[in-house]
C-alpha cells in the first residue's frame, strides 16, 4: 500500500489542495453595482483606491488606510503618483508577480505615472474601477494593462 500510485496521488493532491485553501477569496458580487465616486470609500461611490479600501477592510480584515485628505480628485496626477510612491516604500511590501494573491494590490501606469490601482483576485485577475466605467474584472496579462504594470502590494500591518 505504501507504493500504491493512487494513494500517492491523493496525498500529494491533498497537500496541495490545503496549501491553496489558506489564500482569500473574494466576493466581488457585493462591489459589482457600486458607482464610481470621487474619494469616495463606502458603497454608495467608489474610486479605484476606494474599492481597494473597501475590500481590504470588509473581506480581509485589513486596516488600511483611507487616503481621503491626501487628494483633492481623482485627476491629481502628481499628488496621486507621490502618494502611491510615498506608500508602497513604506506601507505596502513589494510582491513578485509568481507570488502575488487575492487582496494584493496592484498599481498602473496610467499616462506614464503610477495613477490607478485595483485589487488582485487571483495571480492575474484583478478587479477595478474608472470614472465613467462600472467595477469590471480585468487581466494583468490583457492587452490594455501588461506594460501598465507598475508593480504588485501586500499591506504590511
């Protein structure tokens, strides 16, 4: 029984089975009507950080910061850019694409600048939301967003 290929199998698939419940999972159903809002962090307006906030908080227990006064609207390229600069060197560890999760943050080039931001569901799928555009599921790897990568998150605290 110790050599047995189908008992092997089923103890190798069991381990690996355990290692990947311990990853969080999403319910994006609860974000999906939500509309876009300036600085907004509840569920009647988001912006893309706010959906990333909301997340963190609701579904994964994270305490992660609003950054509601850092900004004034969404369109502050520059104030956006230091923020997301200034924070992902201090509160969020860098996280290679391999291990990247669901409840990472990933960050995006919008324009040259690291603008927009979204939440991972999985190593390539994340979910997000524009001005004008209702939260959507997208793909690390689409067209639209593989050289907008700025970089993948995990909140440290």
């Amino acid at each position: 029984a110790q050599n047995d290929p189908a008992l092997v199998f089923w103890l190798v698939c069991s381990i690996l089975m355990s290692s990947m419940s311990t990853t969080a999972h999403i319910d994006v159903s609860r974000y999906m009507p939500i509309p876009f809002k300036e600085r907004g962090r509840d569920h009647d307006g988001i912006d893309c950080y706010g959906l990333v906030y909301l997340i963190s908080r609701e579904q994964l227990g994270l305490d992660v910061p609003a950054y509601t006064e850092a900004y004034a609207t969404c369109m502050d390229k520059a104030e956006i850019s230091a923020i997301i600069r200034q924070e992902t060197a201090s509160a969020w560890a860098p996280v290679e694409q391999a291990e990247v999760r669901a409840g990472d943050l990933v960050v995006l080039r919008i324009a040259g600048h690291p603008w927009h931001c979204g939440i991972m569901l999985d190593r390539y799928k994340f979910l997000h939301i524009e001005r004008g555009a209702n939260v959507c599921r997208d793909d690390v790897t689409a067209l639209r967003w593989a050289k907008r990568v700025d970089g993948f998150y995990r909140w440290k605290h």
